[in-house]
C-alpha cells in the first residue's frame, strides 16, 4: 500500500501493520482512530521505522509503545 497519502485507511493500514509486526499484547489497545489528520506524519514516520527492523528488544518495543501512545488524540 502507499503510505504516501493521509487517510484513514492508510492510516489504518499503518497501525495494523505495526501490531503485527511488534506482536505485542498491550498494543491492541491502540486503534487508527486515535491518531488524527495532524499526526500522520510522525505515525508515517514510526511505521517506516518499524518496517525496516526484523527484530526489536523489549526496550525498543515499548520506546515505539510509548511514542505511539503520546500520539493519540
């Protein structure tokens, strides 16, 4: 998908694949409709970050947690 373009779906695309790829438990809190128009940029921006890694220490897993939750509405 082209993660070039702001919208909800894209940024649905993103925060699933993020999941995913950290397969972490407390993250299912997290949802696309917790980030809005303004944040897509730094959402954009931790998603190609996480998609570039294969694997995260439990540090960097809850680093991303932790910018992921300060980005929510």
């Amino acid at each position: 998908m082209d993660v070039s373009h702001n919208t909800a779906e894209t940024a649905d695309y993103m925060v699933e694949k993020i999941k995913e790829k950290l397969k972490m438990m407390n993250i299912g809190a997290v949802k696309s409709t917790h980030f809005n128009a303004e944040m897509y940029e730094e959402l954009r921006d931790i998603y190609e970050m996480v998609m570039r890694k294969t694997k995260f220490s439990p540090s960097e897993m809850q680093a991303i947690v932790e910018e992921l939750g300060k980005l929510r509405n």
